[in-house]
C-alpha cells in the first residue's frame, strides 16, 4: 500500500497556525503582488469565490468578510518541511511530491490497521505542526491521489479524513464510475477531450479501456494509468514530471513603472529564474523570448503591449547568455510614454543538454569555456539552494523599484527570521 498525504487548505493552514483567530473566518491568501486569490478556507468557498479571482473584482459585502493576505512563501516552505520530517517517523519511504503533498510508501504494513495508523499520522502532523492533513490509501500511487481525494470531499470518509481503495472494491467502483476521466491524477483537459472521442468519459471507463489502444493514441504515461487503475504499479514520480517544452517566467511590477531601468532589473531576475528551471530539468535553450505590456484594466491610460525573439549564437543554459539576450529584446520592444505594468521571458526550442550534437549553424564555443559556464552556474545553483535563493545574484537590484513583490497584507515569517518571532507576553 502507498498513501497519498496532502495538506488541507495548506497556505490558508499554515496562516492559522500561528493565528489561531482566523479558524472559521473565510480566508484567502494572495498570489505575488497581491494580484489574485491562489488559496481559500473552506468558509471563503462557501461564499462563492472562485481560485483565482482578482482581487479588486471580488464584491464588497464579501471584502468586508474576508481576511485576504499576502503570500508567505517563506513561512510555507519551511511549515512543508515540518511537516515532511513528520511524516519520515511513520515511514523511511517518503516521496514530496508538491509543497504541500508526499506519497509515503506502507509496503509491508497490515492493511487491517492502516486506516488507524492513517489516524494517528493525522493526529501526530496536527499536534506537532498544527497543519491538518488527509490520508488516501490505496495500492497505487493514481489510487491513492483518488483515495485522498475522497478523504477531503466524499461525505462517507470526510469526517475521519482517511480513506483507504481496495482495487476491486464496491467503493472504489463506484468512485470511479462517479469520476470524469479528467478528475484523474495525469489527465489533462486537451487528453480528457480525446478521451471522450473515444467513448471514455469516466475513470472506471478508461480502467476498463484497452491499455495498448490508449498508449497507441496517447503515450505510455496514459497507458501506466489504466494498469494503476486496475492495481498494478506502473507510475514513478518522475513519469508525471516531464521536462518542459517551453519555460516562462514573468510577474506584474507593484506599481506601474515608466523606467527603463526597472524592466532591466525585473528581466535580469526574470531570466535567471528560468536559468534556474532550464538547469534543473538538465536542458538547453536555443531562442528567448521577451514580451511587456500595459495595464489593460487602466483604460485611462495608453496601451501598447509586445513582444519579440531573440536567437542565441548557441543552446545554453548560461543565466548570462539569457540575461544578454533579454535584455537585447527589451531594446526592441521598449517605447517611450507608457505607463508598464508587465514584463517577462518565455525560453523556447528546448532540448536535452547530454549528448546534443552541434549545427552547422552553431557558433563554436571551447571545451574550457563550456566546463567553466557549467562549473559557475552549478555553483551559484549550489550556494542559492543552500543558502536561499538570491543569495547569488547577476546583478543588484535597486532599493524601491517598481518590480518588486508588493506584500501590503504579509504576515510575520515567524520560523525563519530572528526578527519576526512571535512575542508573548505575560
């Protein structure tokens, strides 16, 4: 058996751990620059507001309800690996699958006491976090993601907040049969429109679809999951994970800028940020593109939005090859007299960096100057995952610029800073 271990209401949780007076208010933390809603309490949902709802849209009577806070990732990343460090007492196999979601692996385990053991996880991560968590077992990881699903929405399993799938069980048939084929873990909506082409609307129809028809019109991921629907492992991590075709990297500035100045810094952060994804799925960029734009809700003012690419002289990864080749695409898109509220990179035309042959079109680069790029950035990828990011930067930001987070309703960062612990008085 393997459990899927997920968070409840994760952000908005880790919030009320450390203010206990938000439990039962509807809460709603903001996404960078306090633009959008990216997480909900319960009592936030109830009153019908949807993820991701702009913020300056939401009605007054539900503004005059609601908390609404600013992102705290700092206090999110280390609550998650509190919380992990929980879950490694009741398992040695624990796979982190998101910030707020592990599998934990039970081979071995009678399946009889699972459901109690699942209760005493829960109990063990509340007490010694204060983060709520539900448990979904089942003997696949695809199972499991259903299993915890159930836990938290289906009224037979909601209240103990544990729920563990037998393959050929009533219950689990019966969830299936109750489950469009794109509520399953891997099935996109493009996928899922596919699938009903072909007569599959429902998970139980797609368990019960041929696999080598689904591989022979999808891929191999799809066909791995109709054999995790019917019990057999055939899923890692890394199968859902795979490298990405294009990387993007962009975020509204905090006030509108006029400032060439300010989109440079942003880009320079913009691109070594995708730098950073590009290295880490172990590819190569060939093409960087650049876009900006205007706030289109401020119809008072101009509007001009652009974009435009640029080709490097060689696939890279180098940060400072990106940066270079941002920062000659903002020349061409920069116009004066407009009020910018946008600016960001997409990198396109990725390709695995091992064993890439070089084109005729390519500009050669020596082997000394290949290792001294891949040494440099594994360096400063070293000392900013170690030490936190933007411990190393390309480049200094200026103090007040347009760009940078704005974070008017942020809560104190109460694990990680000195300065911001909590105080209580006697």
């Amino acid at each position: 058996m393997i459990a899927l271990v997920d968070c409840n209401n994760f952000y908005v949780s880790c919030e009320r751990v450390f203010n206990p007076a938000l439990e039962g208010r509807p809460v709603g933390v903001l996404s960078n620059n306090d633009g959008c809603i990216v997480a909900r309490s319960n009592e936030l949902k109830a009153l019908g507001v949807e993820m991701g709802t702009a913020m300056h849209l939401l009605p007054p009577f539900i503004r005059r309800q609601a908390i609404l806070l600013s992102s705290n990732y700092a206090l999110y990343g280390d609550m998650s690996r509190r919380v992990t460090e929980a879950l490694t007492e009741f398992s040695p196999d624990v796979e982190i699958y998101s910030i707020d979601e592990s599998f934990v692996g039970f081979q071995g385990f009678d399946p009889t006491t699972l459901e109690a053991y699942g209760q005493h996880l829960r109990e063990t991560v509340r007490q010694w976090t204060g983060i709520p968590v539900s448990v979904g077992f089942a003997p696949t990881r695809v199972l499991a993601k259903l299993a915890n699903h159930a836990a938290k929405k289906h009224p037979g399993y909601r209240d103990k907040g544990v729920c563990k799938l037998e393959t050929d069980s009533p219950a689990t048939q019966i969830l299936l049969k109750q489950l469009p084929v794109t509520g399953l873990w891997g099935i996109a909506r493009r996928t899922g429109e596919r699938l009903r082409l072909m007569g599959i609307e429902t998970a139980w129809q797609l368990r019960e679809a041929d696999p080598k028809q689904i591989r022979r019109h999808f891929s191999v991921v799809q066909e791995r999951i109709v054999w995790e629907l019917r019990g057999q492992p055939s899923i890692q991590l890394d199968d859902m994970s795979q490298p990405k075709q294009q990387i993007m990297v962009s975020r509204s500035f905090g006030r509108l800028t006029n400032s060439p100045q300010d989109l440079r810094e942003a880009l320079r952060q913009h691109a070594t940020r995708a730098g950073e994804k590009l290295r880490k799925q172990g590819s190569v960029t060939s093409t960087v593109m650049v876009f900006v734009h205007t706030n289109s809700f401020r119809t008072d003012l101009p509007q001009y939005r652009n974009r435009t690419v640029v080709s490097l002289e060689r696939p890279s990864d180098d940060s400072r090859d990106l940066i270079n080749a941002a920062v000659q695409g903002l020349r061409q898109l920069w116009r004066k007299g407009y009020a910018y509220h946008k600016v960001g990179v997409m990198l396109l035309d990725l390709s695995p960096k091992a064993n890439r042959q070089l084109t005729l079109t390519e500009t050669s680069q020596t082997e000394a100057e290949a290792r001294r790029s891949e040494r440099l950035m594994d360096t400063v990828d070293r000392l900013n995952r170690e030490l936190g990011r933007g411990t190393v930067q390309l480049g200094l930001s200026r103090a007040g610029n347009a760009w940078a987070l704005r974070s008017e309703h942020r809560t104190p960062r109460y694990t990680t800073r000195w300065d911001e612990l909590v105080k209580v008085r006697m």
